[in-house]
C-alpha cells in the first residue's frame, strides 16, 4: 500500500511544483497512513493543501488563502456547516462523519461536493485566477 | 518464529560474543523500541504544535468545533482548520499506535 500512496503523494507534487511557488513539502509515512503537506504561493495567493491516506481512506483539505482569510476551500473534514446541509436538525448524529464539501470567499458560503481531487481544485484556482483578470481587463 | 539472513561474517563475530540468536534479537528489540520512542517523540512534537495554537486538546476541539460558536471561535484563529484537525488527527493516531507497540514490545520481555 504505501508505494501507492507515495505514488499518489508523488502526483499531487509534482501538479503543485508545477503551478506554485516558494513551496514547501512535508511528508510522513506510517505504517497504516501517510500525511502529505504542501504549501505554496499562487500570484499573490497561497495555496495549503494537507492530505492523509488513512487505511485506504482519504483525507484532504485545499485551501487558497489570500492573508488569512479562505478565498476557496475544498475539504472533507466533518464540518457542522456541511453535515447542516446534509442532515439538517439530524446532523448531531453525524458529527465524526466526514463530508467533501466547498467553502466560499471569507466562508459565506459552504456547498456539498463529490470528493475532489488535488488536479481538480487547481483546475477551479486556475479557472478562479482566469476570471479575475478577466474582470479587471473589462474594468 | 520467522528466519532472517544476516551477513556470514557479521555471524562469526556475533558467535565469538556469545549465542547469535540472542545478540540479534536483542539489537532488533533495541532497534525497535528506538523507533517506537522516535514515533512517540515526534507525534508528540506536532500536537503540542496544535494544542499551543488552538489552546485545547485534541479532544476538546473536536467537541469545540462541534458546536456553532465554538466553530466560530475556532475561525476567528484559522479558518483553514480543516487542514490542521486533518493532520492533528494523523499525530493523535500515531502517538495512539506507537504507545501500543512499545508497550507490546516491552511486555513481551
């Protein structure tokens, strides 16, 4: 198992190293899971990603953050926002569930998701970077 | 019992020291109770990391962001907690199944 996780561990760097800047990677692997961190500048944005692969199960958050504050975010923690969403008043019966969810600029806003990967959340960065400098072009 | 091959000349000077399968399974003991402390070590450095910065245990944050105003105080401190819980969580497992092993290593002794 643990060749394939380094393996998948080795994809997501490889996709970060090629998009993001000053980045920093930290890894650990264990004999039932691995931890995979990484964080880098994008434009004036940083990205910080964390992954776990814990018995096959995997864990993930990817941020973009601009100073502190979340610009989007992907992640499948048990949020109560996104168990709200999910399970309305019975969500407190769901609290150490894990749900793939998104979060919005300042986290105003959290929708539910399918569980993404690390390509697919740089693909919406680069989408996200794309229309912002379309809207400042047309201003 | 399983068998280990080791180099024939490492075996001869193991011979003169004494029974060979003693010396070797006492340095791989020693070799693993090293590991299990350097595990327990470093599980233990990453969520003092975490308790400094959210000022709880793993325990108590789990049960803070639980619950609307603590997720709220929680995010006034990082609100990309999800990564952190996701790698405190990692740290607290380990820490867990390190202990474990060292304790079943020094039993068996």
């Amino acid at each position: 198992m643990e060749n394939e996780i380094r393996r998948h561990f080795d994809e997501i760097i490889e996709d970060a190293k090629a998009v993001l800047e000053d980045i920093e990677i930290e890894q650990d692997y264990s004999v039932k899971r691995a931890l995979l961190k990484i964080s880098g500048n994008f434009g004036n944005f940083k990205v910080r990603i964390t992954e776990v692969v814990d018995d096959d199960k995997r864990k993930y958050a990817y941020y973009l953050i601009n100073k502190d504050f979340v610009v989007i975010g992907f992640d499948n923690a048990p949020d109560i926002k996104a168990l709200k969403i999910k399970y309305g008043k019975n969500y407190v019966y769901h609290l150490e569930e894990r749900v793939p969810h998104f979060h919005g600029k300042g986290k105003k806003s959290t929708e539910l998701t399918k569980e993404i990967s690390f390509k697919e959340f740089l693909e919406k960065v680069k989408l996200l970077k794309e229309e912002q400098q379309e809207n400042e072009s047309e201003v | 019992m399983a068998t280990i091959t080791i180099k024939k000349g490492y075996l001869e000077i193991l011979k003169t020291l004494g029974s060979a399968d003693t010396i070797a399974e006492d340095a791989i003991r020693k070799y693993l109770i090293d590991k299990c402390v350097e595990r327990i070590e470093k599980s233990k450095r990453k969520i003092k990391e975490f308790e400094r910065k959210y000022d709880c245990s793993y325990a108590e944050f789990i049960k803070t962001i639980s619950n609307g105003e603590g997720l709220k105080a929680v995010e006034k401190i990082s609100q990309d907690w999800e990564g952190d819980v996701t790698e405190w969580e990692y740290w607290q497992k380990e820490l867990e199944e390190w202990k474990m092993k060292l304790e079943d290593i020094l039993m068996k002794s």
